[in-house]
C-alpha cells in the first residue's frame, strides 16, 4: 500500500481532468487555480502558495512557497513545461526541509505526466 494512497489517487484524478480540460500551453498559474478548483470540487482541502519554512540545523534559513499543499500532507509542484531533472531535486529538497513525505511533479506540458517523490521522515 502506498503512502497516501486515496488521497493521492483522488489528487492524480484531478490533474487528469485538469489537463484533459485544458490542455497545454497557458501558464502555469493557470493550472495551479484550475487545480486548486478541482480539488476544492472533490472536496480535497489544499492551499495554494503554502508558505513552508526551510531550516538548516535548526536555523531557519529561507522560505519557499509550494504551488500547493494538499490536506498537509502532499505537495504539488505544477509546471507548464515537459519535467526535467532539476524539477526533481527541487521537489526532493522541499521535502527534505519539511515533515511532508509525499510530492508530486505534474506537467502541464504537451503529454501528461507525473512523477510521484517519496521522502520518508526517518531518512531526513
């Protein structure tokens, strides 16, 4: 059994309809209201540009804002481009500086696709 397993089935759902909807080629703002909705029409609690503290041995050291965090427990980074490489870490290290565990990339782009990052707790 995965982590989040409804939630994150219910989330993949969205993006599916999101993108099916609209397709590619407009910002990603765009796709981050569209998705905001979606979740919010399935009844999903999420919050757009979650502000997320980063702490480096317990100094906090920056902040980042998550395109979205859904029900705490997931974050979402949306792009409106094909994913690449650098999209992952940067997912990675969100993670790493919070207690989430579960991220999600998911490309608006010209094909669907979404990339599921696991960071569990204990290897932080």
């Amino acid at each position: 059994m995965l982590l989040h397993e409804d939630l994150t089935g219910a989330i993949i759902g969205c993006y599916y309809d999101v993108f099916n909807t609209l397709g590619f080629g407009f910002l990603e703002s765009v796709y981050e209201k569209a998705m905001m909705h979606e979740l919010k029409l399935q009844g999903i609690q999420a919050i757009r540009q979650s502000q997320i503290n980063v702490f480096y041995k317990g100094e906090n050291v920056g902040l980042y804002f998550a395109d979205i965090l859904v029900e705490g427990k997931v974050i979402l980074e949306l792009k409106a481009t094909q994913i690449q490489n650098e999209h992952r870490y940067q997912l990675y290290n969100y993670l790493k500086a919070t207690e989430i565990e579960v991220g999600y990339l998911m490309s608006f782009g010209k094909k669907a696709e979404h990339k599921r990052i696991i960071l569990s707790n204990e290897n932080k």
